[in-house]
C-alpha cells in the first residue's frame, strides 16, 4: 500500500512540476493578454514625380489594425539596397478626420494635384484639408490616416520606373511595402 501511496505521490509531483513550468514559461504571454499590442497595415501606397521631374510626393494611407493605439513614429524610404533614409515629420501632411477616413475613401486610388494641405481624397472634387506633422501621429485601434510625404528621400525624375520601399514605424510595430515611382 505505501508502494502505491508513494507512485501516486511522485505522479502528482511530477505533474505540478510540469504544470508550473508551463505556467512559467507560458504565463506571460496568457496572463499578459498582450497579443500582437500593435499592429499596423500601409495601402494605397504610391509616389508621384513632378512633371518638371524634381520633386515628389508619396501618399499612402496606414491603418491600426491592433488592440492598442499607436503613434507612427518614423517614417523612410529604401532607394538604395540596404540604405534607408528618413523621411522628416515636417514633410508629412495627414488627414485623420473620421469624416474623411472613411472605409470607402480608404479603398479609392489615391491622387495628388500639387497642393500639399488640401488633397481631394473622397472624389468629390473639393479637397480635404491636410496638416503638417510636427511630431509622431496617434491613432487609436482601427482608426486609419491619409498620409502625404512632401519630396521623400530626394525622389525625382531619376527614379522614374524604379521600385523603392517605404518602412512605417510604431514603437512596436514595421510596415514595409514596395512601390513603383510614376508620374503625376
């Protein structure tokens, strides 16, 4: 009976052992609740050059798609392999109006008319005002932001045709997507 007594003691032993490792190694992240805290999505994303060819404009659009708010921190553009370079708040221009940024406006082919402060966005033809960033941009979990970047990284007519990366950063969070400088 002690035999049995003591095989059963040791079973539970062991199985405390094994489920307070689990706990500890695992506890953090189940007991944190903290699952992907920040997360953040870049659409609609294009770079126009000047008809002249010496200046450019990014728009782009960037949506907080995590659990908590976030502020778009950095912002920078990879023309070269491997040499990313920022792109200064005081050349971002942003639109987050709730009226503005709207699911359906957040969908439609952006377009830049030379006018950094006041872009038509929704198709309406009147353009909707636009400020100039001066810091990082807060947005709250599911509100999302029309972004313009003013001459990104020296972009111009050199680049015509070429595919660049832009990387949008959050204290926890990186988007990078490519595209390809056209026209406008």
């Amino acid at each position: 009976m002690t035999g049995i007594a003591l095989t059963a003691g040791i079973a539970v032993g062991v199985i405390a052992i094994l489920v307070w490792g689990a706990v500890s190694f695992f506890g953090g992240t189940i007991l944190d609740g903290n699952f992907e805290d920040e997360i953040i999505l870049v659409s609609n994303v294009h770079i126009w050059v000047s008809p002249n060819g010496t200046s450019s404009v990014a728009g782009l659009v960037v949506q907080n798609v995590g659990a908590n708010p976030v502020n778009i921190e950095k912002i920078a553009i990879e023309k070269i392999a491997s040499r990313w370079e920022p792109v200064s708040t005081g050349s971002w221009f942003y639109n987050d109006s709730r009226k503005t940024v709207t699911g359906a406006n957040i969908q439609k082919v952006l377009h830049y008319d030379g006018t950094m402060e006041s872009v038509d966005v929704t198709g309406d033809g009147v353009g909707e005002q636009f400020s100039r960033s001066t810091d990082s941009i807060a947005l709250n979990s599911g509100q999302a932001v029309f972004l313009y970047l003013a001459n990104p990284a020296s972009i111009n007519g050199e680049n015509l045709g070429q595919t660049v990366k832009i990387k949008i950063q959050s204290l926890e969070a990186e988007e990078v997507v490519s595209v390809l400088v056209s026209s406008g």
